[in-house]
C-alpha cells in the first residue's frame, strides 16, 4: 500500500516480551530475521521496536518487560533497517507504567486513558 501511495511508511516490530497469550508480536529470537524480511520493501522503513507489558498490579513490576526489548535492540547489529539506520525507536509504557519504560529507555510511550478519560 505505501508503494501505491507513493510513500515510505516508517514502522516498528512489535515484540512479545512477555509470555501472555493476549499479547501479540514476534519472539526475541525471531526480531532479527523478520526485520531482515520486511527490510526488503523498499517502501517500508523499520524504526524501531515496541512491547506491551504484561498486566501487573504495580508499574516496577513492567519493568523487566521493558529492559528486555532495550537489551535485544542494543544486542542487534545496527544495518537492519531498510536505509541501514539503527533502530532508534523503543515505543513501550502505556499509562499506568510509562515513567518505568521512560527510566528503561523508551523514546516513544503510549498514553491513551491518561488522556481521553470517560
């Protein structure tokens, strides 16, 4: 759809970092290939990475969720994108967990009921 449109469309890789079954994304082992894979659409142009943390009671507890997506992004060659730019994005932390995420690394949070209230 980006080549009809003419575009580069930038995207992240949704990684499953925890073991839930309600969570989508791809298996940390599986996160260098895929980008390998979808790397060759040249209208296509992977960012960087993003989790959901498991459901916890308390924000520290989302913590390790976090520290694993920053850990296999910092273990992955850089070149793995499609212009050969390292993946800079780490989108994690919604709103009841961002500032953990922040304090692991995330440069891109997710706050939605934070905002838009009922």
């Amino acid at each position: 759809e980006a080549g009809r449109a003419g575009k580069l469309q930038d995207v992240l890789i949704e990684v499953k970092t925890s073991g839930e079954a309600t969570k989508y994304g791809f298996a940390a082992a599986e996160v260098c290939e895929a980008i390998k894979e979808i790397s060759v659409f040249k209208n296509i142009n992977v960012k960087g990475l993003m989790t959901v943390a498991a459901v916890v009671d308390t924000p520290e507890k989302a913590r390790p969720y976090f520290r694993k997506l920053k850990e296999l992004r910092d273990e992955m060659a850089p070149g793995l994108s499609a212009q050969g730019k390292r993946l800079d994005v780490l989108s994690m932390g919604m709103t009841d967990d961002f500032e953990a995420a922040i304090q692991e690394g995330a440069n891109m949070v997710r706050i939605g009921r934070g905002i838009f209230k009922d």
